[in-house]
C-alpha cells in the first residue's frame, strides 16, 4: 500500500502538467472565446496531411477579394474536383468563380477544426466577404458520434465568433446534408436534429439559416447515387442541385436585403 501510495504521490507532478499542457494548447482568451470541455468546441488543428493541405489552402484561395466565402469539411472542398474523386468544379465555375468565391473546406474536418482554423489558423485573414456560407458537423456524427447538442453548441461557438471576427458579412448557416440510402438510416435522425437545433441561431439580421435537404431527396426518402455519389459526397449533379437551390438565398443576401420572399418558406 504504502509503494502504492508513493508512486501515486510521485506521478501527481507530471499528471498536472499534462493538464495544464492540455489546458494551455489553445490560448483561449486571446480569441476572445469561454473555455469548454465540449469536445465540439475546443478548437484541434489535425496531423498526417491536413497541415500541409490547409497551408496550400491558404495560399490557393482569394480570400481578399472574394465576395463569397465557403467554409467547411469535404462537402464544401469538393466544390472543387481533385484527389481523383468526381466534385462540382463545373458548377463552381458557373456560379461562384465570377464571384472571385474562396473555399476553405477541408475533408474530414469537425466543428472544433473549423474553430481552430478560424482563430489559430488564420483562415479569414485579410477576408471580408459580402456572405460567408457555412456547413459544418457531419463529421462529428460519423467519426465521433457526438450528440446534436455537442454538435449544435460547436456550431453556435463558431457562429458567434464568425459574428464579432466579420462584422459586415452576412453569414448563410446550411443544415447539414443528409446522408445513408435508405430513410431509417440513423445519421438522418441525427441530422434533422441537429438542423431543428442549428436554426434558431438565424436572427435575420447578421444569421440566416436555409435548409435545402428535401433536394438531395427522392419521393419515397431514399438517397440517389446520382445525387450523393457515395451516399454522403456530392456528384456533380448534386452540386448541381446545391448551387440551384441555394441560389435564391444567396442572392437575396449579396444582392437585396435579406428579408426578401424566400426566406418566408425557409425552415
């Protein structure tokens, strides 16, 4: 008991001070940010590939002089075909490229990744879009199974933040995108969820929320690989549909004064 006793004294030491490591790997303060221990909301940067893709990113996208920012996980990165995997580049081209649009989207990302790049990582420095749009969380239901409420509370952080860091940029939150063939699947039950928790946090003033699911959907509920080529990911029919859809929200926000009539049947 008593050796025991000893080397529990002894590795008291370095237990503190990996928690204070832990504690002390985001500076949340400087960003302005309450601390959290919602995993959807302590702002990660990732390892492996991620470094060397977001800082080629960085340098790739026309943050500056864009008029339109996408922000988000590999749905929004494939707005651009590569990696070998079809994506919406013609779509891209026709509607977004004469709005000198950035995307920062990044595959794999979770809402404490696109915390982290807005703050640490510098992904909106020199930006000052007219409309930021935002889609971000699937991932933390496939990869993590966090609950709607882990989920919705991260994306309110990064909300917010987006709120104070670009106080001229109407910002446009997507629901999340549903995924799985069939509609029993239980990523649709998440994602509906998760999307009724997301869109009270639209005011109508700098926040508007537009769920376009129903669009990647079948009449009977099921799924189409002609629309989401793996069940998750867009075909370039399925950016397609998004950039159609979305169109008359976006052009309300760039355009009029986002009270127009097509927001009046948005969920």
């Amino acid at each position: 008991m008593t050796r025991v006793l000893l080397l529990a004294l002894l590795m008291l030491p370095a237990c503190a001070l990996a928690l204070a490591e832990d504690e002390a790997q985001f500076p949340w303060e400087v960003w302005g940010m309450a601390r959290s221990d919602n995993p959807a909301c302590i702002p990660t940067p990732r390892g492996d590939w991620w470094p060397a893709y977001h800082t080629n990113m960085l340098a790739r996208e026309p943050r500056e002089d864009a008029r339109v920012i996408f922000l988000g996980d590999s749905i929004t990165m494939m707005w651009r075909t590569q990696s070998g995997f079809e994506g919406g580049t013609e779509a891209w081209e026709q509607y977004y490229a004469p709005l000198h649009a950035a995307n920062l989207g990044i595959s794999g990302d979770r809402t404490e990744h696109i915390l982290w790049r807005i703050t640490a990582g510098h992904n909106l420095d020199g930006a000052n879009p007219e409309v930021l749009v935002l889609q971000i969380g699937i991932n933390n239901c496939l990869q993590r199974t966090d609950s709607p409420e882990q989920v919705a509370e991260g994306i309110g952080r990064i909300v917010e933040y987006l709120r104070g860091r670009l106080p001229e940029t109407r910002i446009l939150l997507l629901g999340l995108f549903p995924c799985g063939e069939q509609p029993d699947n239980p990523s649709r039950a998440w994602v509906r969820e998760t999307n009724v928790l997301i869109a009270p946090l639209a005011d109508g003033e700098r926040v508007w929320f537009a769920d376009i699911s129903d669009a990647f959907v079948e009449p009977d509920g099921t799924i189409s690989r002609e629309k989401l080529r793996d069940l998750l990911h867009l075909s370039l029919k399925g950016y397609f549909i998004w950039a159609e859809t979305m169109q008359p929200y976006l052009d309300d926000l760039l355009e009029g004064d986002g009270i127009g009539a097509v927001w009046q049947g948005a969920p």
